[in-house]
C-alpha cells in the first residue's frame, strides 16, 4: 500500500518541483493550495495546471479573509507596492516586504488537519535554503520546530512534517526539476498578475538567476 502524503503548491518552481518528486517517490499525493489575498490568481492557475497534468488529488483551498487579518505585505496589501529590483542589487531586502505573517504555520496547520483526516503520516511544503535569510518559516529549525509540535498535537511521533529542499539553493532545485520533467513553463513566479513575468521583481530577479545557474534552458517570457 503506497504512504500518503499531502503536499502544499503555490504553482511556483519549488512547490511544483516537490510535486514531481513526491509523484516519484510513489506517495499517494494529495495537493492543497491556497487562496490567501494574493493581489492576482495567476499562481493558483498555474498550480491547478501542474496538478491537472500529474491527475493528482488537488484542493484549492480559500482563505482569502487572511487578506484583512495580515497587512503589511506585498503580496497581499494593496498599500505596499511590489518592489522592482534592479538587476545588479541584492534583493534580500527588497523581499522583506514580501513576508506574509506566519503564513507557513497558518498553512501547515490546515495541511496537516487534513493529512489527518484522511490517514496521511506526511506533510511536505517547498521552503529551501536560498530562502532561509529572509523568511523565517523557510528554515530548517522551523520545520523541526513544527513537526515536534505537530507530533504532539496529534499523539502520533510517526507523523512527518518536511520541506526536501531545506538544504538545496533554488538552482538545485530546478535542476532537480528537470531531470523529472516539471514543465517550468506552466508554473508562475512573478509577483505581478500580468501575461507574462515582469523580469525585474525579486522573484523574477531569484528564477532568471536559478535557471542560469543550473544550466537549464528558461523558456519564461518575461518582459523585461
């Protein structure tokens, strides 16, 4: 009987790439994304595409009211302009406009509920170690944290709470991804809901610089 697992996908590079390898790794994959007042949908389009494509078991999940409850986000506060990072600028603070309070607690809390509900021992999420500087819940020492916790929650010490790419820069991650074959043109990182990616916000800036770095072909459109 294959282990099941629940997997959170925003429709971007990592999360689709952990798809993949869960499919892989012969789990029964259940995906959840969510719906959390982002300023556009195209990421969700994205993840609903990834997971149409591997006919996994995929749940999209509103929770837009935190929208009202966590401003002060980019992402989400329509006060506080997406940041345009030049090309030759680190982009670390400029992402620090980006963080969504306690939004990987808030969303493995919901995951791990329903991994619960349907008899599944893991949960994974895509956080990696290119992210660990600016978003606090993309760290090893969360994830540790919280499947301890989560493990005492639900009086179960087999239950696993994981992010595989905590240790790898987001250029292993895609290069991962393509020896699996995740179509890296259906998924979505800009920042901006436009038709195509923008180029020049920090997570067009972070794909451009993964793609060149693993020495795999961006078949991206962006616009600048």
């Amino acid at each position: 009987m294959k282990k099941k697992a629940v997997v959170i996908v925003s429709g971007g590079v990592d999360s689709s790439t952990l798809l993949y390898k869960a499919v892989k790794d012969d789990f029964e994959t259940y995906a959840l994304t969510f719906i959390y007042g982002q300023k556009h949908k195209r990421e969700i389009e994205s993840a609903i595409k990834i997971c149409g494509g591997l006919v996994v078991s995929h749940k999209v999940i509103d929770l837009s009211v935190l929208k009202e409850l966590l401003s002060g986000s980019a992402l989400t506060d329509s006060r506080v302009e997406i940041p345009e990072v030049p090309e030759t600028v680190a982009h670390y603070e400029t992402l620090k406009t980006t963080i969504v309070p306690n939004r990987n607690s808030i969303f493995l809390s919901i995951a791990i509920g329903y991994a619960v509900s349907i008899k599944a021992n893991h949960v994974f999420f895509g956080a990696h170690h290119s992210d660990r500087g600016v978003y606090p819940d993309c760290r090893g020492e969360f994830v540790k944290a919280f499947e301890h916790a989560e493990r005492l929650a639900n009086d179960n010490f087999n239950f696993v709470v994981a992010a595989p790419f905590v240790d790898l820069n987001k250029s292993q991650i895609v290069k991962l991804g393509a020896e699996l074959g995740v179509p890296y043109g259906e998924t979505w990182s800009c920042y901006k809901g436009g038709e195509i990616h923008c180029g020049i916000c920090s997570s067009c800036r972070e794909r451009k610089r993964a793609f060149e770095e693993a020495g795999v072909a961006d078949t991206t459109e962006y616009e600048r």
